[in-house]
C-alpha cells in the first residue's frame, strides 16, 4: 500500500510536465527510518520509467548513467521534428536555428544555472566535464614556473589538461598523494593542499567526489585555502551533480565543471561549465567562434563550438525536469542510504577490503572495494552473475559500485550475498 506521504506515479508524471520547477519531494512521516522507506518506496515506483532491463542492478553510474524513458523519448522526437521541418527554418535570425553552438540558449543555461545555484549567464553549455576542464587550462595565460596543485586521483579529463600546460609551457603540476591523507579526515586533506601552496601557486584543481574512491573532499574549504592563497579555485564536478545538492555560492569556487550524462542522467554527450561571473575575464576562449570576444553576454562566449545537436540539448532539459521534479535532496539523501546500508554490510564479510575512505564525513555514492585472493575482473564478473553491473578498478581496488535512484536496498542485499559466498 502506497504511504500517505508518497507521491504517486501520476503525480510525479504530472510533476514533470509542469513548466515551472517542481517543488523537491520530502516525506512527511518523522524519524529517519520512515524517511528511508518512504524514500525506497517512491524510487521503485520509478524503477519503469527506465530501460534496464527487470532484474538487473544497474550501479556503474558512474561510468555512465541510465536515463529515463522521458529523456530517450525527447532525444527520438526531437531528431525527428529537426529532420521534418529542416527546411522551414528561414535562417534570418541566430536563436532558434536548427543547430546549437551559435544559439544563445538562455532558457537551457539558466535551467542548468538553477540545479548549481548559478544564473544563465555563468554557464557554458559543453560535452563534457572534460571539455569544460580543457577550457579552463587552455584559456589561462600560464608560465614556466606557475604552479597547479591537484591530487593524484584525478579522472584523466580533469588532469590531463594541465599535464599538457606542464609539457608546452613549463608549468608546474603539483599531485599530491590523496591516499596519505585520508586517514586523517577532511582536515588532514586540507592540510595536504596548504603544505604543497606556494607563491607561484596560481591553481587549486580537484575533484568534487573523485571517481575512483568516490572521495567527497571538502571543497568548502579547500576553495576558501584557495582564494586566500591568491590561486583560482577549480572543481571537477563530474561525480557530484545529480549524486550530492552542489551550490556553486557556498562551495566558494571559481569555476566548476560536470557531465550531467553521469548522475544527472542526461543524453550521452551533455555537459556544463560554470564560470564565475568575475573571473570570466582571466580566461581565454580556446574554442573560438563569431562571439569569442562578446564578453557582455557572460559564460556564452565558451560555448561557441559550431553546430550541435538540438534534440541533445532538448533531452538535457527533459533530464533536468525528471530530476527536479524527483528532488535533488530527496535523491542524495537516498544515495546516502543505500551507501550506508552497502558499506554496513562490506564492514561484516573478514575477506572484504574497503578502498573507498571509511570516514562518513567523505563519503558518497560510489564504493569501491576488493575480495581478499581475488581480482577487480573476477570480482566484476561474479557480480554479473547475478546479474549486478558494477565496474572493475583493478586488481588492488577491486569494483567500484555507484548506489544511484534506479538502485534498490534489495539490490544491494544480493551484492552482498555474492560477497559473503566468494572463495578466492
């Protein structure tokens, strides 16, 4: 029986197609518990408004995520109202053509400005958090010398940017072991980054919730050791979007870029760059266009990148609407649970190594862990078995499992039973 304060299917359906943006869907029973069951309640009334097929347990969303029928189906339509009215559009104007990349697209990049705490015109639609990243290295005027503090686990797209500038340019690309630190909690990663800050320091680079341990770092503080050192504060945010609230105002950064096709379960191919309003003029665009030098309509001169796809970008939006009207809170809160109730178990089994930090303060939605005696590939394909999708991270990590809103707390239970039979 449907609980009192949950939503119903029609409800949340209708939700979506309203225009406005859907009030976050909170549970009115008390107490943490009911919180929790009314939370698994409503998630697996959505659990058909997905394409992965019954019984499978889907959690490599960090890879990618799995998008809603509400975003395949505006990714089909759009395509084909783009193919049949090709040639009805006169072209006499910019905004509304049949392509992106010259389009303003206000609407879109304040709907996306919305889901970060940003306005319209602090955001740059783009590919990829990859894309935004090689944006902000390849648009600073770096020298020999000038220095970029980051850590070594970084995803390859937010890092490898700024190996390049160390390569052409002599910059100086400081990762510092995140590993060390983890032990000791938030303080001892802020710690980390003050010792490695020095004068010639010009950048703080890191990553929101990193992708191989799913690290959450504390960002707050790290932006704010950033700006009092004199350095631009830079966040990968390519795992947190959709996966924990981010409010670009409080985490205090300069730029922050995310690929909403992750946790925010957009089309394959989305992305965002947030670049803060007054340090929009430190960067170059790398990325050049008829508007690269129009610095009067904000972050819009960082996403002249030619033709594009419009039903991509009317899928986005689909995305951003099933994710409002589900609640942003209410998804992070759910995440949280799951994890919980996964890494309680992982604590239970002797022969399970957690790799992820076991301090609840840097938690998020991915877990990554290894079985005693056994393979990242076999421990993958063991849980594939039962038909399981996580992603292996190699033989000393193990798998990396992302607890996303499409995941069930049973779900979670048959990893766990797997575990707990393994013999290596």
């Amino acid at each position: 029986m449907r609980s009192p304060s949950e939503p119903s299917r029609r409800e949340f359906l209708s939700r979506l197609a309203a225009t406005g943006v859907a009030a976050s869907l909170r549970p009115r029973s008390a107490g943490a518990a009911a919180a929790v069951a009314d939370d698994a309640a409503f998630f697996a009334s959505l659990r058909d408004r997905f394409l992965i097929p019954p019984g499978v347990a889907y959690c490599n969303t960090g890879t990618l995520g799995a998008s809603p029928r509400e975003v395949v189906d505006a990714l089909a339509a759009g395509a084909r109202a783009l193919e049949s009215g090709l040639a009805e559009w006169p072209y006499e104007k910019p905004d509304g053509e049949p392509l992106t990349g010259y389009q303003q697209l206000v609407d879109v990049r304040a709907a996306v400005g919305r889901v970060v705490g940003a306005g319209a015109a602090e955001i740059a639609l783009t590919q990829n958090a990859t894309m935004g990243m090689s944006f902000l290295a390849n648009g600073l005027d770096l020298a020999a010398g000038d220095e970029v503090v980051s850590t070594d686990q970084e995803h390859p797209g937010g890092i490898c940017a700024w190996r390049l500038q160390a390569k052409r340019r002599g910059v100086v690309v400081k990762e510092l072991p995140l590993d060390s630190a983890l032990p000791g909690g938030p303080d001892a990663i802020l710690k980390l980054f003050a010792d490695a800050i020095t004068p010639r320091t010009r950048v703080v680079m890191f990553s929101h919730v990193t992708s191989g341990l799913g690290v959450r770092m504390p960002a707050r503080e790290l932006c704010a050791l950033a700006r009092e050192r004199g350095a631009l504060a830079l966040v990968d945010g390519a795992q947190a979007v959709g996966q924990i609230v981010v409010d670009v105002a409080e985490v205090g950064c300069d730029a922050y870029v995310a690929s909403p096709h992750k946790w925010m379960l957009a089309p394959k191919g989305t992305g965002f760059l947030y670049l803060r309003r007054a340090a929009q003029d430190r960067f170059w665009t790398t990325l050049a266009s008829a508007a690269f030098e129009d610095r009067e309509r904000g972050a819009f001169r960082f996403m002249q990148y030619g033709t594009g796809s419009v039903p991509l970008v009317q899928a986005l939006q689909a995305a951003l609407r099933f994710m409002d009207a589900a609640g942003l809170d209410r998804v992070a809160r759910y995440d949280a649970a799951l994890t919980k109730r996964l890494r309680d178990g992982l604590a239970r089994i002797p022969s399970v190594r957690l790799r992820s930090p076991a301090d609840s303060r840097l938690a998020a939605a991915i877990t990554t862990f290894r079985v005693e005696g056994m393979t990242g590939k076999a421990l993958q394909d063991a849980l594939w078995a039962r038909r399981v999708r996580v992603r292996s991270q190699g033989d000393e990590k193990g798998v990396r499992l992302s607890a996303h809103l499409y995941v069930s707390p049973a779900d979670v239970d048959t990893v766990l039973e797997v575990v707990a039979g393994l013999r290596a």
